[in-house]
C-alpha cells in the first residue's frame, strides 16, 4: 500500500516538472492601429473678390483625390475637384463678392469613417472703396518759363506740401519770383519760398524734388544733391551725405527720424541711422526712381522696395530689395518696360508701375503679372500710392488718375477733362487725394474729395 502511494506521488511529481518545462503555445500578434487621415483648412487671405486657403493634411498616401467645396452667400455651392500630393496646399479663389460671407470644406472623394471631412471654415471678403471723388484743379505760373511740382506729401486734412519750381510774372528786374513750394493750411493754397542756401546748396530757392513727411514738424526735403530737415517754416540743411552721393537723390522714404533712405541718378542709395549716413552699393547704374517701405508683420522687419529704369533712355530696369544697408536685385521676369514708381503691402500685394503696371501677391513669386488683358492704361505712369489695397492711386502722363476699390480699376482723365500735361506724383489719406504736376507749362495741384 506504501509503495503504489509513493509510485502515484512520484508520478505526480513527475508530471508537473514536465508541464512547467514545456514552452507556452504562440500568440498572434496585436494587429497594427488604424491610422486615420485628416484634413485642415485655414484661412491664408482675403480681398474683395479673391480668398487664398491653406489646405494642411496628415497620414496621406499621395496622391489623393480630394474635394473642395464653396459654399455662397447666395445659398448654392461650387466644388472643385483636385489631387493633393504634399502636405500643404494653397488655393487662390477668385470670382467671390466683396463683402461677403463665404464657407469651405474639404472632402475625400472616398467618403467614409477611415476619410473624415475637414473643418468647415468661414471667410469674408473686404469691401469695396468708393471711386466717387469730386475733383479741383488749381495751377500757378505758365506766364514767363516752365512752373511745376515734382512732389506732395498729405499730413493732415489741414497740412499738405507740394514742392517743384514756379515762376510768377512780376516788376522785378528778372521779369520773375521764384517760389518752390505750395501749401494747404486748410482754408487755401499759398505759394511758398523755403530757403535752402547753405553750405551743401548755393541756390536759395532751388527747384525741390522730393518731400516725405515723418510728422507736421520733421520734413525731409530734397533739391535732388542736398538734404533738408522742414519744421513748416525754417530747414536745417545737413550735408553729411553730399559726398557719399554719385547721383541726384530722385525719392525720399522714411520709417522715423532713425530710419532714412534717399534713392537718386547712377544707382545711388544713401541710409541714415540716425546719427551718421553712409552710402549702400546697389548693385545697378539705373536711375533709382522710386522707394517704398511697409512693416512685415509676419516676418516682424521692415520690408523695402526699390525700382529703376533710364526712362527714354533704354528698356533696361532692376527691382531693387533693400535689407539694412544691403540690397539684392530680385526677379524680373514678367516686365517688359521701364519703370518709376513702387508701393505695397508685404505679403498682400505688391505693385510696381511704369510702362505698365505690374502686380504680384509674394514677393517670392518669380513672374510679375502685367495689365496687358485688362489695359489699365495707355500711357506711362509716375507714381503710385494707396491707403491699402482696396483704395489706390496712380498718376501718370496725359494727367491721367487712377484708382482701384478693390474690385476694379477706374480712370479719371474723361472726369478731369485735362490731356496736355503730367502729374509726377501722387499722395492719398482717408478720403483726400492730391496729385501734382504740370499742365500747359503751368504748376498744378489736383485736389479729389470723397
């Protein structure tokens, strides 16, 4: 009896030891996760009748079939049907309504669980500007030599200046007074006489070329080889860039009292900081015509623009970007005439005018896209400025004046009813416009309440 229980222990014992020694049956592995791709939609910008969307995706096999759809004020809906193969796409759509409401959506042409939708995004567009302005016109000189203004600067509603050369007819020995400057105080135009004599001018009254006002009581003026601090009534000549310059100063653009750029004749460009001037090399012998500058938000620096041209001269021309007291020379491509004129909005617009008018979106776009389908104008145009991109400004040959609201553009010249002369410049604040230039040998001053 002790012995078969012993046989029955050890058979036990034997059997355990056996089935902890034997390896555990295999297991399937855990099946992979599902991966769920996604789509994003953000609004990049908008105007008046266009809207550039940022499409963003994640874990997408490309290329992928997808749809977008738009959704209309009106009530109805368009879709665009597209291929997406990168992450990040950006889409320009235009024919939208100023000053509506739109929405957007993205879709998988695969419509199910694994193929979720994006988020629905909402855009308004801005609103036009009105192109209703009522013009006057105002001219001094034309009876002994040729009178005109080169250059305008709005301070206020009550504060405008305009500089050239007029010539008035009086009694003198000369036959003439010179004057080189008219103001707006408000209530009416008068003719002015700011002295510039000094060490670094010999002319008393010289003919001025450009103005640019930092504020009512810090003016810088320019007869094309000085330099002068305006108060409204007395200039502080300073002279500490004459010998830097290899060319007449054409434009005058100014961030504040430290930040001061003169662009002239051969290509000069000459920078203040504030205490001292020094001479930037710009990479061109053109004429330098025209200067602008506007803060960049994004990029959180300022953002500098320049263009020249030999105008009747030569078809050669540069667009000039200025960094500090660096410059790069930047594309061209798409502009087939020489230029004058530059103003912009970084990253919303930029435009450059000339023998044409030129248009781009991101500075970094290389083609500059021309008016030639839509023929803004026949003649040249000098100058261009804008209260934003819904509301600008050009003037040109043949006193024409120009204006876009955001939607179109439109020409005052019929309005006007003066062909036979220029206007060189052109200055706009709020509902104020003011243009100057010459009409008939005469200095004129072409004022436009909206």
């Amino acid at each position: 009896m002790r012995t078969a229980v012993f046989f029955i222990s050890l058979f036990l014992t034997l059997f355990i030891f056996s089935c902890t020694t034997t390896e555990p049956p295999d297991k399937e592995d855990p099946p992979d996760p599902v991966v769920i791709p996604s789509l994003g939609l953000a609004e990049d910008d908008a105007h008046c009748t266009e809207a550039w969307l940022k499409l963003t995706s994640e874990d997408i096999e490309f290329p992928a079939e997808l749809i977008l759809r738009q959704y209309n004020p009106s009530g109805d809906s368009l879709s665009f049907q597209f291929s997406l193969t990168t992450d990040d796409t950006l889409f320009h759509l235009d024919s939208l309504l100023p000053g509506k409401g739109y929405s957007f959506m993205a879709w998988f042409t695969a419509t199910d669980s694994l193929h979720p939708p994006s988020n629905k995004l909402s855009v308004t567009t801005m609103d036009t500007t009105s192109h209703d302005f009522t013009f006057d016109m105002l001219t001094f000189g034309g009876e002994t030599g040729s009178s005109s203004l080169r250059d305008v600067a709005i301070i206020d509603e009550n504060n405008i200046w305009a500089v050239g050369e007029i010539f008035i007819e009086d009694t003198s020995s000369l036959g003439y007074k010179k004057y080189n400057a008219v103001h707006w105080d408000g209530n009416s135009w008068s003719l002015e006489q700011i002295y510039f004599r000094g060490e670094c001018s010999l002319v008393e009254y010289p003919l001025l070329k450009s103005i640019w006002a930092i504020d009512s009581e810090n003016i810088l003026i320019t007869n094309g080889g000085a330099i002068g601090w305006f108060d409204g009534h007395t200039v502080s000549l300073d002279c500490g860039m004459n010998s830097l310059l290899n060319g007449a100063v054409n434009e005058i653009w100014a961030s504040d009292e430290d930040n001061i750029y003169l662009v002239g004749n051969d290509g000069a460009i000459v920078y203040y900081d504030g205490s001292l001037w020094q001479k930037i090399e710009s990479g061109t012998e053109l004429n330098i015509n025209d200067i602008w500058g506007d803060y960049n938000h994004k990029t959180g620096e300022w953002e500098i623009l320049a263009v020249a041209s030999n105008i009747l001269q030569s078809y050669e021309k540069e667009v000039l970007k200025i960094c500090g007291s660096t410059v790069s020379i930047i594309s061209k491509e798409g502009i087939d005439w020489t230029l004058s004129g530059v103003w912009f909005k970084p990253d919303i617009k930029y435009y450059i005018v000339g023998s044409g008018i030129y248009e781009k979106k991101y500075l970094e776009d290389l083609v500059w896209k021309d008016d030639s389908n839509n023929r803004i104008s026949d003649y040249h145009v000098y100058s261009i400025k804008g209260n934003g991109i819904t509301d600008i400004l050009i003037a040109g040959a043949f006193c024409e004046i120009l204006h876009f609201n955001g939607k179109s553009w439109i020409s005052y010249q019929n309005n006007i009813g003066v062909l036979s002369g220029v206007y060189y410049s052109v200055d706009l604040d709020e509902n104020i416009l003011v243009a100057v230039g010459f009409t008939d040998r005469k200095a004129t001053i072409l004022t436009g309440i909206r």
